[in-house]
C-alpha cells in the first residue's frame, strides 16, 4: 500500500502569480505581437503550436523547441495581467484572449486613429506680406 499523499502545488512564479497591470505600450515586443496575432474577432482559442507557427517562431535559431519556449514565456505575463486567459484551466494549454483585452484593443485602435481637424485646428495658409521697394 502506498502512503503518498497528494499535496497541492503552490506557486509565485510564471502564471499563478500575483496580478499585474500592464498597458499595450508597457509590454515588450513579443507579448504586442502575440496580442495582436490572438486579436481576431470572436476570440479564437489558439494552442502553444499555433501561436507559434502563426508569429513563424518556429523558424528561428533553434527550431521549434525554441519558438515554443519563446511563446510559453511570452505567455507568463500576458496571463497575469489578464491580456490573455486560458480556455478552461491553468494547464490545458489553449489561449484566448479576454474580452477586457479585446476592448482594450478596440479603445487603442480608435485613440491611434488620425483624427479630422477641427476648424481652430485646421493649419492656416501663411500671411503674405507686400512690401514696396
């Protein structure tokens, strides 16, 4: 008979640590391309293999093993900061990105966007001044 017991496994580090709160323009380049490759309308879930083929990380130096590390990493703090979400449960490998993060994106896209210029705005043609001689 055995006489293990199962202890739950508890963790600071990579996902199950604390909440961050990060801005698009505070995360690196990465984790800006990752989101904006997850950013399709009715949020997709994607696997580690098709995030990594999708950003063509497969085809880095060290082949395929180091563009899914480069993803798993990348992953560590989108999903605390809740840029991302898992599809059931930490573990199951399959990510999505939140509805928060997809509105956040939206708010992004439309404050980037030229804006009309508004009458007081609008450049004025240069005076021109005659000057006798």
């Amino acid at each position: 008979m055995s006489t293990q017991t199962k202890t739950e496994f508890k963790s600071s580090q990579g996902q199950r640590a604390g909440a961050l709160q990060l801005h698009f323009e505070e995360l690196t380049k990465n984790e800006q391309l990752l989101v904006v490759s997850l950013a399709i309308e009715g949020r997709p879930v994607r696997s580690i293999k098709e995030l990594m083929e999708d950003l063509n990380w497969h085809r880095i130096q060290g082949g395929r093993a180091r563009g899914c590390s480069r993803v798993r990493n990348t992953l560590r703090r989108l999903v605390r900061s809740q840029w991302v979400t898992h599809e059931n449960e930490v573990g199951d490998g399959k990510y999505r990105l939140t509805k928060n993060a997809l509105d956040r994106l939206r708010r992004l896209s439309k404050d980037d966007a030229p804006k009309r210029p508004t009458k007081a705005s609008a450049p004025k043609a240069p005076a021109v001044v005659e000057q006798e001689f």
